[in-house]
C-alpha cells in the first residue's frame, strides 16, 4: 500500500509571507521497494521534478538555519539548575544543527518527497 500526498507549503518569515512551494510526498505503508519506485516513476512521466534534498525548513529560509548556541559545558560539580540549563541548550543546539536527522527518525516508514521542482527520497 502507498501513501501519496499532494502538499502545499505556506511560510511566515518575520512576520510576512515568506515562501511557498507545492510537493508530492508518496510513503510506502506496506510492501516491498518495488511498488514505491512504480508509483514514483509514473509520477515522474507525468511531470513531477527531480529530487530535491532539502527540508521545508532549509527550502523556507533558503539554506541550513545557522545555529549560534556554543555548546555548554559543566564544572564538576554544577547546580541542579546549570545542569537543567545546560540540558535544555545542548539540546536545543542539537536540533538546531540536526533538523534533517531529527525529522527523519520520527518513523521507520520509507518515503519518497518529489517536488514540483524537485524530488528526493528520504526515510523518514
């Protein structure tokens, strides 16, 4: 069985309309690889683009979101706060640094995103 979804991307930047893209995401729920790669090539004769590797995120604001949190390191022996605090930047830095890999581990399920533009397969 295959998924496919035709979505429309709309963004606010700073408080005004920042860019919109259309993309067809089509997820194999269940089956073998073969049957994902059928439906992408048909979609692919009718005229979808090729890949394209960026998130929405990156396609939105037009490349990697640069990340300016150092990361923290503790003293040996930190209060319960420095240490919450610390917790909470690191991992807000890794998600920063990390947006592909923190969307991709969300599910096992096999995807393939294709763009008007572009296309790319992605496991997500």
């Amino acid at each position: 069985m295959v998924e496919v979804a035709d979505d429309l991307v709309r963004s606010c930047v700073g408080g005004n309309e920042g860019p919109s893209f259309r993309e067809i995401e089509v997820e194999l729920i269940e089956g073998d690889e073969h049957l994902l790669s059928d439906v992408v090539r048909r979609l692919r004769k009718a005229g979808i683009g090729p890949p394209d590797p960026a998130s929405k995120l990156e396609r939105v604001l037009g490349g990697r979101p640069k990340c300016e949190l150092e990361p923290v390191k503790l003293k040996r022996r930190a209060s319960v706060a420095e240490l919450v605090s610390a917790a909470f930047s690191n991992s807000t830095r890794h998600l920063i640094l990390n947006d592909r890999v923190s969307a991709s581990v969300t599910t096992q399920k096999r995807c393939m995103t294709l763009g008007s533009a572009a296309a790319g397969y992605a496991r997500t």
